[in-house]
C-alpha cells in the first residue's frame, strides 16, 4: 500500500499527463460530433412520442439545453486529455442535481441527487459540467459574463478548497462526512435570502408521499387511483400493470432483508407512466402507489429505466464495473449513489423489466428540494456554488484518490482559474448549440412541444 506522501506524488506526476493550466484550453474538436445527431441517437431506444417534449424543454433556455445533453458533454469532454484520477463520477454535475432530501433517519441532507449517468472516470469531468453549469446559469439570470466566470471560479476553489481538506482526514471521518441541510442557514446571512432557504427547507419536508397521495391521486369506483394526465402521467393498461408488478417483485428482491421486511407492510395499489426531468424524457418511468395500514399510510415508489452511463462509450470499464454494475444499468445507478452519497435511500435497488430493459426503484418525493437557479442574484449563485464545489468534492473524496487529487490541485488557484475559463468557452459553445436547436426546431427539422 503507498503511503500519503507517495499518494500525493502520483498526483503531482499527474500533472505532467494535463497540467493545471491546460483545462482553460479548450475548444471544440475539428471532428466534433454533431450535437444534434448525438440527441438524436440517445433518443433512439426511447419512447418516441415524448421526445417532442425532451426537445422542447431543451429549447427552453441555454441551461435547460446543457441539463439535457449530458451526452453532447461527455463527448467533448472525451475529446481532450484527461488526469487518469478516477473517482466515482455523477456524470451529470449540474447545479439542478444538488438538493436537500431525507436521510433514512429523517434529517434533511444536501448533497448530490441524480445518478443516472454515474461511472467511474476523471475527477475533473464532474467539476467542469458543474462549473460550465454555474457559468450557463449566470449568463441565463442576466449576471453578465465577469459575474458568471467568478461564480464558476467560486464553485471550483471551494471544491479544491475542500478535498485539499479531505486529504488531511482519515477514511472513516471522510466516509462519515455530511451537510445537513440546518447547515445552509449561515451561508445564506440574515436578509430575504435566508427566509428564502428556510421557506424551501420547510416545503421539501412537506414533499413526503401523503403529500403526493393528495396531488397525484383520486377515488375512482372505491379506489385510490393515480390521476391521468397525458402526456405527462399516463395510466398503464392491465397487460402492463402486470408486466410492472413482477417488475417491482424482481425489484424487492434486491433490497436489504430488513427493507423487504418493510415492504411486505405494504401493498401494490396502481402505478402509470410518469414524463420526468430534461434530459430523461423519453426513458421508461413508472410511479408506483402502494398502501400500508389503510388509505391514510401511501407510499409512493419510482421504477425508471436505467440504460448505459453517457460516460461509458469514452471510459474503459474498472474492475468493479465488470464486477459489480456493468452488465445493469440498475445496479450501476444504485452503486453509484450509495458510493457519493451520504446517506441513501432506504429503498433503493434495482431489477430487470420487460424486452431485458434495467430499472432502479427509489422514494418519490422523499423530502427533496431544490434551488430556483434562473432567478439567483450574483450572491446567491455564489453562495449556491460554493456549497454545490464543497459538496462534490465529498462525494469524490468518498470514492477516489483524495490525496492524489489534493495534489495535483496543489495550494495555488491555477486549477480553478482554468477550469472557470473553461466554463465560459462551454458556454459560448451551449448558447450556439441551443440556438442550433431553436433553429432546427423553427425549421421543422426537430419536433419539439413547448410549454410542457
């Protein structure tokens, strides 16, 4: 086993293969594949009759353009040389994919909560989507270009900051580390901005499976049913209802012998088809209503189809992969969060549905939330994207080569001030893709629906 001294050689080595300054360098490859095309292709096993809605989402504005082409990212991404310090990436590092939700011990947590493109890979992926992100944001809210570039470099210096940080700490104390969300309140002052945070801390706790049962639910022919509301939830036919049945049987199975205990409590009820996010329009997702002790105790589950990481075409497979999660998206998802965050979901797990598609099942609206970026003032976003570069570099600490990563960051700010230009370059790259978009869409080439 090397010794932390050795650990943070290998990272200084690194820089050799990339150096710091190099990430700034970036520009769009002679070869760069077609955004478009990409969409396109990602779009192919989905289900054709929502991807008008994806499209039309992603037309929304340049930030609901780069929430939904992680897939355009990862290859431009792919396209340059990379540290080789792996960690368990997020894949998809967008500032809407940080938020407040419930520990199995019902404290409200902040951390990272999408996983549906997790893989290991360069640790720096995931700071650059964060931070381009953070930059797109900015320009969106009106901030201007030097307030977007120096939200971006806050977001990038508090995650240097903090694995610098993580470095000096042993396993189990890293292992251990967490935000609650009671953390938030002194980052956020005294003024508007603070009743702000605690309005959105108390309506997340609100957001809880009774809370769902009353908005999602009614009484039809004696029963509770799930409301129809095309295209956005749809109700399953019975041939289906039974396909999704053996599904969420297959998918208890997984689960820890105490969580089956729990939910044997419960029985299945209805489920539909249910339109979630930007970026996964078109994929299979299914809510699910079960009841416990009577009509007042619902519980409200997501099974969602879980296809290959966009990450995977540009990344060789590791040991664990082959081992543990390549062969099931599913299982790829699960690991993937229970590895970055603090806490998990207590029914988490995965299983197989029809035509040998892969699902993972979680909570629905377990006490999640999170932040309105396009009306953040210059100050929130800062704040916002201190905590979201602090929070990252948690989860990547949890599952790589922290000392090596500390040290090929080293104490200078040469990482973060290339990473920020970096974001501003991929911004400038966003708003032409999304206007490419808008193009296509105006001209007829791309059906989109807008406003859904």
């Amino acid at each position: 086993m090397t010794t932390p001294a050795e650990r943070r050689r290998a990272g200084r080595a690194a820089r050799e293969r990339v150096s710091r300054s190099d990430h700034g360098r970036w520009i769009p490859a002679a070869d760069r594949p077609d955004p478009l095309g990409v969409l396109e292709a990602q779009g192919a096993d989905r289900v054709t009759r929502l991807l008008p809605i994806r499209y039309g989402r992603m037309a929304d504005s340049p930030f609901s353009y780069l929430r939904g082409a992680a897939a355009v990212m990862a290859a431009d991404l792919a396209a340059v040389p990379n540290t080789g310090l792996t960690v368990q990436l997020c894949g998809d590092a967008h500032l809407l994919n940080f938020g407040v939700y419930a520990s199995p011990e019902r404290a409200l947590l902040f951390d990272v909560n999408d996983f549906d493109e997790t893989y290991p890979g360069p640790f720096e992926w995931d700071v650059k989507r964060l931070a381009a992100s953070v930059a797109v944001a900015g320009r969106d809210s009106g901030q201007g270009d030097q307030r977007a570039r120096h939200a971006a470099l806050v977001a990038v210096r508090s995650y240097a900051t903090a694995m610098r940080r993580l470095a000096g700490r042993g396993e189990l104390d890293v292992w251990y580390s967490r935000i609650d969300a009671a953390d938030l309140l002194p980052l956020v002052g005294k003024d508007k901005r603070r009743r702000r945070t605690e309005g959105e801390l108390v309506h997340a706790r609100r957001r809880t499976s009774l809370q769902a049962f009353g908005k999602l639910t009614e009484e039809r022919d004696g029963q509770r049913r799930i409301i129809s509301s095309p295209p956005l939830i749809e109700p399953l036919k019975k041939t289906e209802l039974r396909d999704i049945g053996k599904v969420f049987s297959d998918y208890r199975a997984t689960l820890a012998e105490d969580r089956r205990v729990l939910m044997d409590r419960y029985r299945f009820v209805d489920a539909a088809m249910k339109v979630v996010g930007v970026g996964s329009v078109g994929t299979r997702c299914f809510i699910l209503l079960l009841e416990g002790r009577d009509t007042g105790d619902p519980l409200f589950l997501q099974l969602k189809e879980a296809g290959r990481s966009v990450l995977e075409d540009h990344l060789p497979p590791t040991r664990v992969d082959a081992e543990i999660a390549a062969h099931h998206g599913g299982r790829r998802v699960v690991t993937g969060q229970h590895l970055m965050q603090a806490a998990s979901d207590i029914f988490l797990g995965w299983t197989a549905g029809p035509a040998g598609r892969h699902y993972y099942g979680r909570r629905l609206r377990d006490m999640k939330g999170s932040v309105e970026v396009d009306s953040m003032t210059p100050s929130g976003l800062r704040a916002y994207a201190d905590l979201c570069g602090r929070t990252l570099a948690r989860a990547h600490a949890r599952t790589g080569h922290r000392l090596a990563i500390a040290g090929y960051l080293g104490g200078a700010d040469t990482f973060a001030e290339a990473v920020a230009d970096f974001a501003m370059r991929y911004a400038d790259r966003t708003a032409a893709d999304h206007a490419e978009l808008v193009e296509a869409i105006e001209a007829g080439r791309v059906t989109a629906t807008r406003g859904v």
